[in-house]
C-alpha cells in the first residue's frame, strides 16, 4: 500500500508539468484542480496558468483570521478561490465556486441534493443553517469524501426552511427537504494525504 501511494505521489510530480500546459482542464480530484496540483504548484505559478488578467492576489478573510490568496476567473462560471500557506509559498487548498469544474464523478457546483446523493450512492447529513459550518455536508461515499462539499437553498419555501435552522445535523431524507431546491453551492479540495 505505502509503495503504490509513492509511485502515485511520484507520478503527480511528474505530470506536474504536463498538467500545468493544459490551463484549460476543469477537472477536479483530490488534491487537484485542473492545472493546479495543491502542495505541489507555486502560487507565483497560477497568473501563467491562468493568465495574469485572470488572477488577482489578495489576503482573505476566513473565521478566525486572514491568509493570502488568490481568486481567478473571480465572478465567472470557471471561479476559483485559492488559499496559500501564511509565507503565501505554498497552495494549502482551492474553493471551487464556478459550475465548469466537474469531477470523473459528475460532482460540481450548482448540482442539485438529488444529484448528490446519487453521487454519494445514499442519503446524507448536513449541517443546519444556524451553524458556522452552515450548509456542510457529512457524506462517505467514495466520490465525495475526499471534498467538503456545502449546500445552499436557490428556491424553495421559507416556511419549509425554518426545519433546517440552527446547530442541528439533519439527513437528507427528511420530509421538508425535497419541499425545497437545495444544491451544492461550493466545493473544498485540499491536498491528497502524504504518509
């Protein structure tokens, strides 16, 4: 097992480069999206990615503090939130927020909860919306565990919302949740665990 995961750990370091040519590529797996191969792509490396014109660093705010950062194609459906290390070296992870990214599984943005727990292959838990991990879903199917995946309401009834307020964890298949149009409004890759 420690063999197979240093011949894959190898492998990523060698398609490192090949990966960094196709700026193009909107797939995602853990610890990878698209040209970007978290712990292993420098944050000076995204501007010639992506382009300079498309990549604006910044600090960001997060609970608890700030960090430097980048944003590309910010406001588009190809968005891109990239969290560095506090030196702003190395690229900790990446919050997809645009709906061209997809996964070998079908997982991305603005799918709906149905979507997902195909995805998933059963019901899952998520967090209430009165919490600070509002919206977190808890799923452990193959597909979806290596993500932090949030969900979000885009329609639905206000009536039917207020079960899902406050610190609760709820399951998927509860009554009120299909009465409303929940979908996935954002997906956090970090990088592929190191032994």
């Amino acid at each position: 097992m420690r063999l197979a995961r240093l011949a894959f750990a190898a492998l990523l370091l060698l398609a490192a480069p090949a990966l960094a040519l196709d700026a193009g590529d909107r797939s995602f797996a853990r610890g990878r999206v698209g040209a970007i191969v978290i712990g292993v792509t420098k944050p000076a490396d995204l501007a010639k990615i992506f382009g300079a014109g498309n990549v604006r660093y910044e600090t960001m705010g997060y609970e608890g503090g700030t960090t430097p950062g980048a944003y590309i194609f910010y406001d588009s459906p190809d968005f891109l939130q990239v969290m560095f290390d506090e030196d702003g070296k190395r690229i900790d992870s990446v919050i997809i927020g645009g709906r061209n990214w997809v996964s070998t599984s079908g997982l991305r943005t603005g799918i709906s909860a149905a979507q997902l727990e195909r995805i998933n292959g059963r019901p899952f838990k998520f967090q209430g919306f009165g919490a600070d991990e509002a919206g977190r879903v808890y799923a452990d199917g193959p597909a979806l565990k290596a993500f932090t995946v949030r969900i979000g309401e885009s329609r639905g009834s206000q009536t039917a919302l207020k079960h899902f307020r406050g610190e609760a964890v709820f399951s998927s298949r509860h009554p009120a949740f299909k009465t409303i149009r929940f979908e996935v409004t954002f997906i956090h890759v970090d990088a592929a665990p190191r032994d």
